[in-house]
C-alpha cells in the first residue's frame, strides 16, 4: 500500500510569522539579546520554507510535464 506525503509550506510559514511577531515584541522591549537568539531559529524556519517551497515546484513540474518524470 502506497502512504501520500503531504508537502504544505503553511506550517513552516506559520511559525516564520509567530518568530518574527516575538522578534518584534522582543525589540520593543529593548531586549535585543533575546531577540537576536530566535533570529536563529528564524532562519531555519526560513531554510525549512524553502525546502518545502523547492518540493512543491518540482512537484507542479512534474505534474505539468509527467513525461519529463518518466524520462529521470
């Protein structure tokens, strides 16, 4: 039995949102260490989006073109 993977970029971009409203709020704050620490994090949420965003190109080609797909 074949199990689908769903690939959705909301999850990632979701928490890419929330980090960057607490980023904000940090500032606000004058607590720029912390704010500078979930910058990390920030940036690999960011990395995480643009995997996720790279999975679903290559998947709208492939359902675009599935002659290409076969040809790999």
């Amino acid at each position: 039995m074949m199990i689908a993977t769903v690939t959705d970029y909301a999850m990632p971009l979701i928490e890419i949102e929330r980090m960057a409203r607490a980023i904000h709020g940090l500032c606000l704050e004058r607590k720029y260490g912390q704010a500078r620490e979930l910058t990390t994090h920030l940036g690999v949420e960011t990395r995480i989006l643009q995997a996720t965003l790279a999975l679903l190109e290559e998947k709208e080609k492939a359902f675009a073109n599935p002659q290409e797909l076969q040809a790999q």
